[in-house]
C-alpha cells in the first residue's frame, strides 16, 4: 500500500509540473481611445487595460504624467497607432521605460494613403486666405486617422490579436473568439456604409478638422476642409469672418464639425451663412457621458453614418 501511495503522488507531481502555468492578466496601456476600446473587446476577461488619454482629453496637445509613465514600464504591452499621431511617443520609444515592454504599432497594420491621395486640392484655397497662426495637427505626409476606416480598424484589431496570442497563448481561442464576433461587427458597419454612401459617390464633404480623408477615401467621397482647427479654440473676429465669407462664397451647405468644437462658434457661422451644422466624431477620444452610457467604436461610427447621409442627403 505504502509504494502505491508513493506511485500515485509521483504520478500527481508529474501532472502539475506537465502543464502549463496559467499567467495572470496581460497589462496593456493604450494611446489613445480605438485601441483602448479594440483591445478590451479583443482580451476580454485575460486583459487590464489601462488608456493613457483621458476622457474628453486633446490627443493633439497630450502629455503623459509620471503615472502615465509609471503604467508604460509595468505593461506587457504598450499599443500605440504611430504613422505620426501621438508625437509625445518619439521620446517614450526611445527610453529606457519600454526595455522591459513589447510596443505594438497598430497604424503599420492600415493601409496607409499619402495626404494629397486623400485630401481634395479644392480644399487648400480654404487656406491660403486665412490666418495661420492655429494648430493645424501637421502630421506630416501621412494623414494618421486610418481608424475612420473600418477596415483599417479591423486590421488594427488583427494585430491585437495575434500580439495578445502571442503574448499569451495559452488564451489563444479565447483571443480570436473575441476577435471573430468583433471582425463580424466591423465588416456589417463597413457594409453599412457601402450600401448607404454608394448613391452619394463622388459628393464632397467640408469639414473643419481635416481628420476624414480615409472615411471618405473608402466610400468614395471627396474631404475639404474649410479651416483646420476653427473650433479648437475661441477664433479671433477677423478669422472667424473669414470663414463665413468663405462659406459663402462657395456655397456651402453643410458643414461637419468636430463635438468638441465651440457650440458659440458653430451658431454664430449657422446664422450668418444658413449652412447645417453636423457632428462628425473623430473618435481620439469619448467623454465621460459616452463611456457610462455604453457608446463604443463601432456605436460612434453609426453615428457618423447617420450624420454624413444627413448631410448628402441635402444636395440630393
């Protein structure tokens, strides 16, 4: 009896050792909100993720703090979208606070179109004329909003993926199941799209933050921008005039404003050009509201839809 118990306990001590430790949640911190909200669907129960940009925060003018910081060099995994986006990742990168973290840059994943392929040169004579003393967010030859694109976001969410499995592959089906009912959810709203946008092909759409040009691009419409970064900030009278003659003279009947932009502005240049205001979401970042009230990507992506076949709708 006594070389059987020993036997068995031999046996059970095997086993343990035979299978694989289960690692504790991954750690990921993210840049900005898409990839927050990508990889929180994506990992599920297996991930804590932690977004560096604050609720209803400017992804433009950002600052990590020293917890910001602090978080990067605990993470397993830091995603950032890159192509120019987060410029205050260049010093981050370079440091030794990542040496111990992977680093995925999920905007290499999109296809990647060159600002003049996307960017109708119409809309530059809505600059020439004006004040250039604003932030126009210059990421240089490559517009980096590729997530307005809902199949770059769902080639974002494969690269989360596969570097989560990577990181953690006993989880791997978990990882993909998850990944599956999101690529289902991002094909319908491309689909969506189509089929909504396919009348309109060819229209314009002027807007006042210039972040919309693969959103166009995909579905065959044509971005102008009247001025970068109008709403920003409170205009100056001289500039704010030159946008409603601007407006003017062009004819423009709609115009699609960032929601974080000046509401006083948006109802100053609504009276004085009888132009329709509409709300497009650049997605950067969601409020606090948002958030407790379950809006997500894909949420906020049908309400662009919504708000674009509004807008064409009028020219029809």
């Amino acid at each position: 009896m006594k070389k059987i118990l020993i036997i068995i306990s031999s046996m059970l001590m095997l086993a343990r050792c035979s299978v694989a430790p289960q690692r504790a949640s991954l750690n990921v911190v993210t840049s900005f909100y898409p990839l927050a909200d990508f990889a929180t669907r994506v990992g599920g129960e297996h991930v804590n993720v932690y977004n560096i940009l604050p609720s209803g925060a400017d992804a433009h003018s950002f600052e990590p703090t020293p917890k910001d910081m602090q978080k990067i060099s605990e993470a397993d995994v830091f995603i950032i979208h890159g192509l120019g986006f987060e410029a205050w990742t260049d010093s981050v990168l370079k440091s030794s606070i990542v040496k111990n973290t992977s680093v995925l840059t999920s905007g290499m994943y999109s296809e990647v179109i060159e600002r003049e392929e996307i960017h109708n040169d119409e809309g530059e004579t809505g600059h020439e004329s004006h004040d250039h003393d604003h932030d126009d967010h210059d990421h240089g030859p490559m517009d980096p909003h590729t997530w307005l694109d809902p199949l770059n976001a769902l080639r974002q969410v494969e690269a989360i993926k596969d570097t989560f499995i990577a990181l953690d592959p006993v989880h791997a089906s978990d990882y993909t199941d998850n990944f599956e009912i999101l690529k289902k959810e991002l094909e319908d709203l491309d689909n969506a799209y189509r089929t909504a946008l396919g009348p309109y092909k060819g229209n314009t759409i002027v807007v006042e933050h210039e972040a919309f040009g693969y959103l166009a691009h995909a579905y065959g419409l044509e971005q102008r921008g009247v001025i970068n970064g109008l709403l920003s900030e409170e205009p100056t009278p001289r500039r704010l005039q030159q946008s409603i003659d601007y407006i003017k003279e062009n004819n423009i009947s709609v115009l699609y404003a960032t929601p974080s932009g000046s509401s006083k502005t948006l109802d100053v240049i609504q009276k004085e050009t009888g132009s329709h205001i509409l709300e497009l979401y650049t997605l950067e970042s969601l409020t606090r509201a948002q958030i407790a009230e379950g809006e997500n990507y894909t949420t906020i992506m049908y309400k662009n839809l919504d708000s674009l076949k509004e807008g064409l709708s009028y020219g029809k």
